[in-house]
C-alpha cells in the first residue's frame, strides 16, 4: 500500500467525492524501464494506466458480450459496471470498517464482476453510477433505478454494512 495519496483532505461541496471515483494501486507497481530492464514506481503515473487498462478490458467485454448496447450507452454502461461492482476496501489500521467514500470512491475495481455484470444500478437524478456526496450527515434519501440489459431475471439484498460510510479523524488528526 502506498504511504501517499492525491485524497483532497479539507471538504468540498458538490462533487461527486473529494478525492477518489475509483482507487487505483499507484505504489511500488513493477514496471518496464528504459534498456531491457524494470523498476519500482509510484504515482499517478502508475495508477492511470491500471483504470484506463482495466475499463477497456471491461469495455471490450461487455461488447463481446454484445448486450444490444452501442455508442455512449456502450460507454456509459461499462463506467457504471465498473463504479457498481468495485469491491468497498477495509480500513485495515484502524477500525476494519469499511473506508469513506470520500477516500475510497466506489471502492476496488473488479474486472471479471464488470464484464459478467449485467444489471446497472443508476441514480435517478443523473442516470450515473455515482451520487454527490456532497455533506450528508447520517441519513440522506435517493432513488437508484436498475436496468437489467441480460436475458435473465437477477435479484439483490441490500447490506448496509452497518450504516452510512463515514470518515473519521483518529487522536493524531490522521483523517481515515
């Protein structure tokens, strides 16, 4: 895990989240270096190409698929598989609650879920795989619509996980 992050710490209002959509690993990634040889790396440099690569596996998948989408409905529908079946991430150092959306986004990518997904959870408002988070307190009210795009009738239960998802400031000032 890396010891840094590019999580925009104070609040901010009317965006989707204050740091992350979706992480990705940015440190210490093995990596191709100039004669022949690898080397250890870290950053945004490192992050991209991870989401950019696995959202064109997911996106070619689902084409091959062939879920009767094209065009931007095609794109819109990978970007929200991703968003909709990422994996929420743990707080290993502190609580083993599950991170802030603040600072996690929708949570770990997950490419095998995102291509086999077939159902797209989206809020009403946007027709997006994400909400505004905004400065909600402890309970806030939404619509999410699912729109099946397979053959087959799925079902879901709802977890809660214990509450809302909210970020904490630990005795050393250390938001998490």
């Amino acid at each position: 895990a890396s010891t840094f992050s590019s999580f925009v710490a104070q609040p901010v209002q009317n965006r989707r989240c204050s740091g992350f959509i979706i992480p990705a690993p940015g440190g210490k990634i093995y990596s191709l270096a100039n004669n022949d040889k690898y080397q250890q790396m870290s950053g945004t440099s490192m992050a991209s190409p991870f989401v950019a690569g696995s959202e064109a596996l997911v996106l070619q998948g689902i084409k091959n698929r062939n879920p009767g989408l094209s065009g931007k409905d095609l794109t819109t529908f990978a970007k929200n598989s991703v968003l909709n079946t990422a994996t929420p991430m743990k707080d290993k150092e502190h609580t083993k609650e599950i991170i802030s959306p603040r600072r996690q986004g929708a949570g770990q990518i997950n490419v095998d879920r995102a291509v086999k997904n077939s159902v797209s959870a989206t809020y009403d408002k946007t027709g997006l795989g994400t909400v505004a988070l905004k400065e909600i307190g402890l309970s806030a009210s939404f619509t999410v619509t699912l729109h099946n795009y397979g053959s087959k009738d799925e079902t879901y239960s709802f977890n809660d996980y214990g509450g809302v998802y909210r970020q904490k400031t630990d005795d050393n000032g250390e938001i998490y």
